[in-house]
C-alpha cells in the first residue's frame, strides 16, 4: 500500500489531468515502497528523475490548459509549480553527493505538497476547465 491512495477528492473533473495526478502519486509510491524494503537509496535517483521529467511535462499541459481558458490564478500555479520544480532538483543534487537521510525528507516534502496543490490550487481551476 502506498503513502497516498488515489480517491475521487483528488479529481478536478478531467481525466487528462487526473491521470497525470495519478501517475506522478505513483511515483511517490514507489519511492515509499521501496524504502520500506529498505531499497530507497538504490532506487530514488532513478524514481526521482523519472518525477522530475513527469512533472515538467504535466505542469506544462496544465499551465498550457489554464491559460486557453483565461483562468485568473495562472501566475499562482506557475509559481508553485517553479518551487516543486526547484525542491525535486535540490534533491537530484543531494543525491548525487550520497546525502543518507534524503530519501525520509524527500518523500515527506514530496507527498505533503502533491496533496496539498492538488486539494487545493488545482481544484480552483476545476470549473474553468470542465
């Protein structure tokens, strides 16, 4: 079982979108699951890497969407979007100096603001876009 299970309070009412969610709360999962075999050293330059590039590409589509249909907080959203960005390549860089303890913070930092943007910035823009 991973550290966030998908429900419906996670939709934004579209399935592009949702799906993206979904895969980029898988890639936290496994990160979670992998440190629970004690194999989250081994794997999380790899999953990070593979989150890193996922999630380039979906805040694109996002900020691309939200910004054909005029929504007013855009700017928000690219901000916080930047700020994810920059954490997950704070923690690349970490990773590459064998930093022990990252795999706790990142995994923490990186379920505590997926929830946190989905739940609340994203489902603003939830009637823009359906």
């Amino acid at each position: 079982m991973g550290i966030i299970i998908w429900n419906d309070s996670f939709s934004v009412s579209n399935n592009d979108f949702d799906n993206h969610h979904k895969k980029l709360i898988s890639y936290i999962n496994q990160l979670f699951e992998s440190m629970q075999k004690g194999k989250g050293k081994e794997t999380a330059a790899g999953l990070i890497k593979e989150l890193h590039d996922y999630s380039v590409y979906h805040f694109s589509k996002e900020e691309e969407k939200l910004s054909s249909v005029n929504y007013p907080k855009l700017d928000e959203q690219k901000m916080a979007h930047a700020i994810y960005i920059k954490k997950i390549e704070e923690f690349q860089t970490k990773l590459k100096e064998g930093d022990l303890f990252l795999s706790v913070d990142m995994l923490e930092f990186l379920s505590n603001w997926l929830q946190d943007h989905i739940l609340k910035m994203d489902k603003e823009y939830k009637n823009y876009i359906s």
